[in-house]
C-alpha cells in the first residue's frame, strides 16, 4: 500500500537540459494538438506512432537525422569498448534499472520492486536518480531525510522518498561522483538506480533492461523514441521482457484525505511518459462511466504548478493522480479545493522466486 507524506513548495524549475524535454518543445511547434478524447496529448509519442499520412511523412523526412544520431551513439560507445575511456567504479555494488526509450517505460515501479527484496534481505539499499530538471540535479548530492521538494530534486526522488521514507536517496546527472558520494556514506550499501543505461562513464554491476519485444518504432531520436540503436540491448545483464518479466498488478487506491470509496465517477490527471499504460489499468481495476468527468494529460515532468489548472476539474468528482504527480501537486495552495486519490502501480518479476535467488546471488558476487 502507498504511504501518505507531505513535501516543500513546488516551483517550476527554470532550466530544462534534457535532451528529450528540447526535442517535445520542438515537436509542439511541428504537431499540432489532435482532436481526440483528452485534452493534450503526447505529441513525441503522436510523431513516432501515429499512423495519419502527415505523421509517416514527418518521420520518413526526420530518418536521416535518426541515423546521424545512431552513428554518434555507436562512435560514443565505440570508445569505451576500444578502452580509449573507460568505466569508473567509485562503488559497488552497482544496479541499473534501464531502458532503451524516452519516456516511461516502468523502470521506476521495477526500481521499487527491486529496492524493496534487497531491503527485505536484510541490505542496505541507496537509491539513485537523476533528478530531472531539478536544481540538486547539477553536479549529485545525497538527499536529505524527510520529504523532498519535487522542484528542488526531482519528482521521482520526491515520490521514492515518498513511498520508501527510510531509504536514502541519492540525486544527480554525474553517475560517478554519486557513486562517489554513496560509497563515503554507505559504504556496504547496494545502489540501485532509476535509469542510467545510457551513462556510459559508470561501471554497473548488473543491469535489468526494460524494452517492447515488439516496439511499434525502433528507430532513433528524433524519428523514433530510442535513445541508442535497440541492438545495444545485448549490453544488459537481463532484458525484461525474457527469462524474467514483469507482471502488473492491479492498481492500489488512496484518498488523500478521509475514507476510501471506490469511485465509479472521476477525473483523471497525470504527467507521465507514456501515460495510456496507466489510463489503461485504471479503467480496467476501476472501471469509470462513461462519459463522466475529466482527464487531463501533460507532458511528462511537467511541475502541475499552472495557476488555473485545478480549476478545469468539476469540483464535485474526485482527481485520481499517480504518486509522482501527486508529490508535485500536494503542497499546491488549492489543492484543498478538490478531491484527491492517489494510484499506486505494484508490479512483481516473474517467475519471482528464480528471480530473488538470481538478485541475490548477483549482488553477493
């Protein structure tokens, strides 16, 4: 179950670096806004798998660019396999939660599951994120106890401190020096990161890659939603899905403030990467009337800080919000205004006692 927590006042982080955050701008200019049952949509994930005629075009014209990419990415990788440069190991050991696409993916609901068996064994367990266009993200610093500020360190540190309060967390872009960090404070601790595939400058001990066997696009950015070419993924220790995969359970529901009842008539608000997965097993866990309230789709990360936001929600019907827009949304000064019920998404490994005696065994190597 979800445990309920209180954070810092949010603010909308000034800066954006992500590559990928640039490139949703970019498209927003290209793409206009559907007309479809919500009210924005993805506009990245309309480019790479829409099937209108101006969406194959658009990505037939972006192709060159997505090999260019992939030529940078494969001559970058290039270098450490030469051994030109290689991998830093400030400490171990090292997991990695990753995959190979922009947006969501589940890595985080895996990280979680991941920590929690490693914590339930008895280990110490640091987790590692990159704080995404927050300010702590710059450089890395070990995060400070009680609830974290999802504008000064991320949202999803702020909803990991949120549901695993007693774990440490560790916060930023440069993997190594919070390797560095993690092993000055903790040192028999096993770091676990939210993603990370990708940094090349640190060594992992065990990486579990999450990735479609059957993606609709496997081209690169900016025609396609990959990060490198999904050959790479023979770089991880495990894909799921494959020996292992991951099995969703149905969704756990909290209200914010009071008594839980099952709601047949609801909003829905989120701020996700690939945001249809959850809209999916919310219908299917609470099935909703037809018709009845509102949803409301951001890009993913986005701060939900907007003024008026909450003012486009009928008053009388709950907002159902997953953990990460919930910790972002929590301290909003009108957040008393409405209803709120927070989803929590549990999944676990399957076949899941081969899969604990495989962790187990790989951490105590």
């Amino acid at each position: 179950m979800l445990t309920l927590g209180s954070g810092g006042v949010q603010k909308r982080p000034k800066s954006f670096t992500s590559s990928q955050n640039l490139f949703n701008r970019f498209i927003e200019h290209l793409v206009p806004i559907s007309a479809s049952g919500y009210n924005r949509l993805m506009r990245p994930n309309e480019l790479w798998e829409g099937h209108s005629l101006k969406m194959r075009l658009l990505r037939t014209l972006l192709t060159p660019l997505s090999w260019l990419y992939a030529f940078g990415w494969q001559s970058y990788l290039l270098i450490y396999n030469l051994g030109v440069k290689r991998a830093s190991r400030p400490h171990r050991p090292v997991i990695c939660i990753g995959n190979l696409v922009t947006g969501g993916s589940g890595k985080s609901p895996l990280t979680l599951y991941v920590a929690k068996l490693l914590v339930e064994s008895g280990r110490t367990v640091v987790l590692g994120c990159s704080g995404y266009g927050a300010p702590h993200a710059e450089a890395a610093e070990i995060a400070p106890l009680g609830p974290l500020s999802a504008a000064e360190w991320g949202d999803e540190p702020a909803m990991f401190r949120w549901l695993l309060p007693d774990v440490p967390i560790v916060v930023g872009r440069r993997r190594v020096l919070a390797g560095e960090l993690v092993h000055q404070a903790f040192p028999d601790a096993v770091l676990v990161m939210d993603d990370g595939f990708q940094h090349l400058p640190l060594r992992k001990d065990l990486t579990l890659l999450l990735d479609d066997p059957r993606p609709t696009n496997s081209r690169c950015l900016p025609a396609g939603p990959y990060r490198e070419p999904r050959n790479n993924r023979r770089r991880a220790d495990e894909v799921l899905p494959g020996r292992f995969r991951v099995v969703s359970e149905r969704l756990d529901l909290v209200k914010v403030d009071g008594e839980l009842e099952i709601p047949t008539a609801y909003s829905v608000l989120c701020a996700l990467g690939q945001p249809q997965r959850f809209l999916d097993q919310l219908q299917s866990s609470f099935p909703r009337v037809a018709g009845v309230g509102k949803t409301l789709l951001l890009s993913d990360h986005d701060p939900l800080q907007g003024g008026t936001l909450l003012e486009e929600f009928p008053v009388a019907l709950p907002i159902i919000v997953t953990a990460k827009d919930w910790v972002k949304l929590r301290l909003r000064p009108d957040v008393g205004s409405r209803q709120f019920i927070v989803a929590g998404q549990r999944i676990r490994v399957e076949p899941e006692a081969d899969f604990k005696k495989w962790l187990k065994e790989r951490v105590d190597e």
